[in-house]
C-alpha cells in the first residue's frame, strides 16, 4: 500500500513514517497541508494519515479537498482532540475514520490497513500461479507447499505482480507501489529485487519479463517465462 502521512509535527510523522515502513507499507511524509496537497495531486494513495490541526492549510480543507477530488483514497484523521463532537466533526467532513492523540501505534496500523482494502478492489483470500501461494493477510509465501522467506519489498513486488491478474506492470508503478517518493526513478532497485525475488521463487520462473513493458505472472499455468 502506498500512505501520505500528513502532520507538522515532525518527530511523530518520521515515528509514524517509520512504523508503517516497518510493516511493509511505502509511506511519504509531508509537514503541512500545502506539501501534503501537492504531494496527493501527483501520487495516488491508498490511504492518507492526516492531522487534523495543521498550520496553513488545515487538516479539514485538505480532507475536503481529498474527498471532492472523487478517488478512491481513504482517510484516517489524527487529532489531540477526541470528543465526540470532534469525531462527528471530523466524520463529516469525508473522513473515513478518526483517531485521537495519543493512539497505540498496533490500532492505526490495523484501521490503515483496513481503509487500504477499502481503497482498492479487495483480492482474492490468497493470490495464487500455479503452485504459488501468496496470502496477504498472513504476508506469507509458499510454493509447492513449502514456505518462502522474503523481505517485505520482495513480498510487496510479487504482491503487486500476481493482484495484476496477468497484466503487465512498468517498473515504474512497481516504484511508485512498493517504495516510495525517495526512490531514485533512473535506480536498479527494481531489477536487483526482481533478480533476488526470482532466485527464491526457484525454477520454473513464475515472472516473465516484457521488454521494454516491464514484468508480469502470467495467469495461465505453462506460460513460457523469459529472463533479464
């Protein structure tokens, strides 16, 4: 999943930032609700984490405006204020959830990840090619039965490549997907993950590369699988 978090003050964002990272999630930070604006007019996000008191442009303006854009992106609001009448508030403003100043890190992770399945068309319980097994739910791999040891960008890769349902998918979406606006676009972060990914998936290669495309799991099962 691809998150903004939008909040001025910095210690928390980077913290938030961080503990998102850390649960495989490609995460982007802004300090205000101008950058924060900008950076979601560019990036389609899946969920955006948005303080609700942000000097400038405030927490609720930048809501509107996310809301009357007409995406999909979801909305969580942080604030130190956690009244009713500031949920309501906050609610109606588009919202799709709010949760008060000081949370426990574990519950915005669980409602970020449930506004992300919200954001996105819901998959399937597993994601499967032939004798691959990816279950997002549970973030593990298995083939031919036997579990699979990979690091969350590898993960996060496959993930998208078996949700395209045999669709080719650019490098630079896997970018924009997996990793986030620190990533180098001219980088070969994406083909070294690819050929680590492809090494502990194991023979017969299950991702097929498209010249000059990108990369793509073929949902039929005896696809011929190319190479870099």
């Amino acid at each position: 999943m691809r998150i903004l978090v939008v909040e001025d003050e910095k210690p928390l964002a980077e913290a938030v930032a961080r503990g998102l990272r850390r649960d495989g999630m490609a995460v982007d930070v802004a300090y205000d609700g101008e950058s924060g604006q900008e950076k979601a007019s560019i990036t389609r996000y899946d969920v955006v984490v948005l303080d609700r008191d942000l000097p400038g442009m405030s927490g609720d303006d930048l809501c509107r405006d996310l809301v009357g854009s007409g995406g999909l992106t979801r909305v969580i609001m942080l604030t130190a204020s956690g009244t009713v009448a500031d949920r309501v508030a906050g609610l109606s403003l588009g919202a799709d959830d709010y949760l008060a100043k000081p949370f426990a890190f574990p519950e915005l992770i669980a409602r970020v990840r449930a506004l992300g399945r919200r954001a996105t068309p819901a998959p399937p319980p597993l994601l499967t090619a032939d004798d691959l097994e990816l279950d997002p739910a549970r973030r593990t791999v298995t083939r031919s039965g036997g579990e699979i040891e990979l690091t969350r960008k590898e993960l996060g890769v496959l993930e998208v490549l078996l949700s395209a349902g045999g669709a080719v998918v650019s490098s630079e979406e896997l970018l924009e997907r997996v990793w986030d606006e620190n990533a180098d676009p001219f980088t070969t972060t994406v083909r070294v993950t690819m050929m680590t990914l492809r090494k502990k998936l194991g023979e017969p290669g299950i991702i097929e590369t498209v010249v000059g495309s990108g990369y793509r799991v073929p949902s039929a099962a005896g696809a011929e699988h190319a190479r870099d």
